[in-house]
C-alpha cells in the first residue's frame, strides 16, 4: 500500500486545470444542410461504473459493489465525434449545451469528466475558450498559458429553448507556450474540429 501511495502523490502534486484566453468574437454560421456524417448519435455506452457481463448479463457497480438500478444502466448516447490533438490525438464524445438567461453554453467534454472546450452564443455571436484537465509537470511558478487563434462555428438553427435539438459543425486552432530544456519557449500549435448534435437539457446556474 506504502508504495501504491508513493507512486500516486506525485502525480496528484502535477494535475492542472489548463484555461485558454477567450477567444476574440465571432459570428456563427447557420446552415440546415451540415457535410457530414452524423450516425455517431446511435453509439451508446454505459456509465462508466457499470458493466454487463456478456454471458449472464448481469449488471456490477465496479465502484461501489451497490446493487445496480434501472436508473443506472441508461443508455448515454453519443452527442459529438470530435478529436483534439493536444498531448496525442483524442476522441471528444460529448456535447453538452445549457442555457444561461439568453446565452447558449456549449461544452466540449467525455463523459469521463475530461473537458476540452466551452463555447458561449449570444445573438448569433461566439467565443471559445479552451481548457484541459490533464497530468503534465510544468516550470516553476508558469503556469501553462494557451491562446485561440482561430474558430469556426456552423450550427442548423438560430433558435435556443430548451428541449430543442442541433446540430454543428466546430474547428478551433490554439497555441501553447511549451517550455524546453534550456530555458527557451517555443508556441506549438493544436487543432480541435468536429460534428455535435445535441439536446438543450437545462438551464446553467
């Protein structure tokens, strides 16, 4: 157990939440005709605490131990087919959109909780802001620093209500200050794109 412990503490010392600058406004593009595929919405998977055994289908809480109920073998759906290629490539799942009074609040993420992205709508116009909850160690006293640089945003529809459901098409490019070896920085750029379709669920506190 000792030595499970060492292993963990620093790791948990190095876990950073990343936050890009906002990028500067833009305007959304709205077509009702989006290129793509979008059969992604038909995937569906667990939550992540809960497996089924192929053979007897039995459900276990591999968390817990709990008796599994209905409510927890819900079918979570698919809601965005996105890749971010920030420290390797990966796959975004998810898209979430809430309402804040007129704003309309997209966030990139995996039902994991690992967040990528967070886009806020006002009256047709946009800005990102890119974040990053990852295990990296950084220099002393900087902290890790990402700019947008670019964005391009294409959604179905104009109207927001809750219940409603869209779909988008979304690409933003972003820089990170990377700090070398002997002292220097350098800026090393990465993309984020993909298709989302998704429910307005709830309105954001």
């Amino acid at each position: 157990m000792n030595n499970i412990i060492r292993l963990i503490l620093p790791v948990i010392f190095i876990t950073l939440i990343s936050v890009a600058r906002a990028q500067k406004p833009d305007s959304v593009k709205y077509s009702q005709t989006i290129s793509g595929d979008f059969s992604f919405t038909k995937t569906w998977h667990y939550p992540p605490d809960i497996k089924k055994d192929t053979k007897s289908g039995k459900f276990t809480n591999l968390f817990t131990g709990e008796k599994v109920k209905p409510a927890d073998t819900q079918h979570i759906y698919q809601s965005c087919n996105g890749e971010c290629d920030f420290q390797g490539s990966h796959k975004i799942t998810h898209c979430l959109a809430n309402i804040s009074q007129d704003t309309l609040i997209l966030t990139f993420t995996n039902y994991d909780g690992l967040g990528y992205l967070k886009v806020k709508i006002f009256n047709g116009i946009y800005s990102s802001q890119f974040y990053y909850t990852f295990i990296a160690p950084i220099k002393k006293n900087q902290p890790v620093n990402f700019q947008s640089i670019e964005q391009h945003m294409t959604l179905n529809t104009k109207s927001i209500k809750l219940g409603q459901k869209i779909k988008g098409k979304i690409t933003v490019g972003f820089t990170m200050d990377n700090y070398l070896q002997n002292g220097t920085m350098e800026k090393r750029q990465y993309h984020l794109n993909g298709l989302f379709a998704t429910k307005i669920r709830q309105s954001e506190k």
